[in-house]
C-alpha cells in the first residue's frame, strides 16, 4: 500500500446569495493506493470528503474539485456572507480522525524512508493549517494568485 501525507493550498471565488467570497485554505489530505491503479485524496482538515484518480496527480486534482463543490453547495445554502464565512470555517477545522491517524502514521514512513515522493515538494508535517474567507469588494486581476498545489509533508526538524 502506497500513503503520502499531502499538504495542499487551494483558493477559490466562490459566489454566495448577494457575495463574492476569496476562500484560502492549507490543509491536508492522505493521498493513498491499494493497487497502484486506483489512488484516492482523503481530506484530513477539512475533512469528511475525497477524490480519486486514475494516478496521484488524477487523484488530487478531483479531489479540490470535490473541496470546490462543498465550498458551492455552502454557499448555496448560506443567506448571507456571515453565514457562508462561519459555515466555511466550521467544514475546515472538522478533522477525519481516522484519516488523521494514517497520515501521521505515513509522516513516520517518510522520516524512516519508506516513502519517496520526488515529484512533491517538502514541507514540514507541522505547518501551519488554516483558512481564510473574504468578502470580495472590489474583484481584480491581482486576486489570480498562482501558489495552489500540494507537498509531501515530513517530520519537522528538531530544533
């Protein structure tokens, strides 16, 4: 069984009921395989959906559409920017335990040199997660930021 503990960065315009809203999350997912036919991204933080893909990349990439239609059905569902914010937030910091503990279980493997990852950057385990929602005032081309993707997380350096 393959297991990569992933760190992603995603930000997405997400149209509400009367908004526009920036949403910037770093979080993480446990990218994983069977067979090595079939890959699956499982979200950690924010938890409680996945893609699947044909190869890793195939895998991750379904998986932030996934994260972009729960951001679009919150939205549905959100009468005002308050409530989308709150909601957003809310989905973030839900942890998929189960997912958690495999993923810190595959941080270890990439310490002990069972995993390698080259086609990922590093960053350590321990980065920061969070997400950041904001309202839109005035939409311009400078908010086209590049940044999204995906690194191998590995265990943090001692200090």
């Amino acid at each position: 069984m393959e297991r990569y503990p992933i760190l992603f960065g995603r930000h997405e315009l997400i149209e509400g009921n009367g908004f526009i809203a920036r949403v910037e999350v770093s979080g993480r997912t446990l990218l994983s395989s069977e067979d090595g036919e079939e890959y699956w991204a499982e979200g950690i933080n924010p938890g409680g959906f996945a893609g699947k893909g044909a190869g890793p990349g195939e895998a991750l990439a379904s998986f932030c559409e996934e994260l972009r239609v729960v951001l679009f059905d919150i939205a549905l569902d959100a009468p005002d920017f308050a409530a989308f914010k709150t909601r957003v937030q809310r989905f973030f910091w839900e942890t998929n335990k189960p997912a958690l503990r495999e993923w810190e279980a595959a941080v270890n493997d990439v310490r002990d040199g069972k995993v390698s990852a080259d086609w990922l950057i590093q960053r350590p385990a321990d980065s920061p997660r969070s997400v950041n929602v904001v309202l839109v005032q005035q939409p311009n081309a400078v908010n086209n930021q590049e940044g999204d993707g995906a690194a191998i997380a590995v265990p943090p350096i001692a200090a």
